[in-house]
C-alpha cells in the first residue's frame, strides 16, 4: 500500500514540476525577439531537467526533443514536460493496471 502512495507521489511531484518548468519555457514568448535569446540559455537547461525527470529511454528521447523545442524561435507554447508525463503515465505499456 505504502509502495502505491510513493507511485502517485511522484506522479504528481513530476507532473507539478512539469508545468512549472513548461510555465518557465514559456516566459520568453511573452517577450517577442527579446525572449527567444533567452531560448539559448533555457534549452539546455531544459534538456538535462528533463534527463534527471525520466529515466532510459523516455529521457534521452525527451530532453533532446525538449532541446531542440527550446532552441528554435516561436516554439515556446509547446509544452514538452507535461507530453512526457501524459506519455509516460498515460501510454507507456508498463505503466497501465490491468
């Protein structure tokens, strides 16, 4: 039982931190031209964020998509945190109860 309430502990943990950091990834755009220089600063922050978030695979997958997101100008509204928390709590075949 204990093990089940650590599980969706850090669901939630890991999705809260997602909009969090997705919020901040999406600070720049409020800041036309200006903003996206932030990108470059951003995007590799991003990126090992999200490597340390998810583990393997899903990770490494993960935090270059959310590279190259951050890095190119104008898409900031793309929220790549939270699509690898729905992908890998919502889709992933390991993660369903049957």
């Amino acid at each position: 039982m204990q093990e089940i309430k650590t599980m969706d502990d850090d669901r939630i943990k890991k999705l809260l931190l997602g909009l969090l950091f997705d919020g901040i990834g999406m600070i720049s755009f409020s800041i036309p031209f200006l903003g996206e220089f932030s990108d470059v600063i951003w995007a590799p922050i991003a990126a090992f964020i999200m490597t340390r978030m998810y583990k393997g695979r899903v990770g490494k997958v993960a935090s270059i998509l959310t590279f190259i997101e951050e890095i190119i100008p104008f898409t900031d509204i793309i929220p790549s945190f939270t699509i690898t928390w729905i992908y890998t709590y919502c889709f992933q075949k390991q993660n369903r109860v049957v």
